[in-house]
C-alpha cells in the first residue's frame, strides 16, 4: 500500500544503509483489515459488526485475536492492538483513521 522513506545523515553515493524494519508493521496491517472487513459488513448490514466473530479477519492471528479490542456502535466503531514494542496500542475507527498511543 504504502512506500517507506528512511532518513539517514550519509551522503548520497557514500555508502548504503540498511533499512530499519517497523515491528509494528504487521499491527498496522491487521487494523487495515479490520477497517476493510467493518466496511463490508456495514454495507452488507447496515451496521458495524460488535466484535471479530462477526467479520472475516485472516489478517488476525490467535495471538492478535486475543489481545484485540473492539468497541462498535451501529454508526461507528473502533478497534485496537497492542504495539509489538511492548509499550502502546495502535487503533483503527471508523473513519480509516489508525494512530498510536502510548
């Protein structure tokens, strides 16, 4: 979906640095689908599903299913999961809108 942009203070053709990889990458990944599959549930329902078991996640792995939160109303929902950095949960609502909080 999206390109990452790594900083680095070497200068251009004066070395290479290795890309540093996001942990979290996956978390994100997982929210995304979230965000995707409550989108077609509300199409196909009218509402947001109130929790995983109502929506097709394969994104979600046993682990991330059991450390998942969702908090849905008929008109909009929002869902969450636990940074792989140890501190923080990243979310995902309604809108598509995924951020962070520590």
């Amino acid at each position: 979906q999206w390109g990452f942009v790594q900083f680095s203070g070497t200068v251009v053709g004066a070395g290479i640095d290795a890309f540093i990889d996001d942990p979290d990458i996956p978390i994100r990944q997982a929210l995304r689908a979230v965000y995707h599959a409550q989108r077609a549930h509300r199409a196909a329902t009218g509402a947001y599903a109130e929790g995983e078991r109502e929506l097709t996640l394969d994104a979600l792995d046993s682990a991330a299913r059991e450390e998942h939160l969702m908090l849905a109303t008929p008109l909009q929902y929002s869902a969450s999961l636990p940074s792989r950095t140890g501190t923080g949960r990243w979310h995902v609502r309604d809108d598509g809108r995924v951020w962070y909080t520590p």
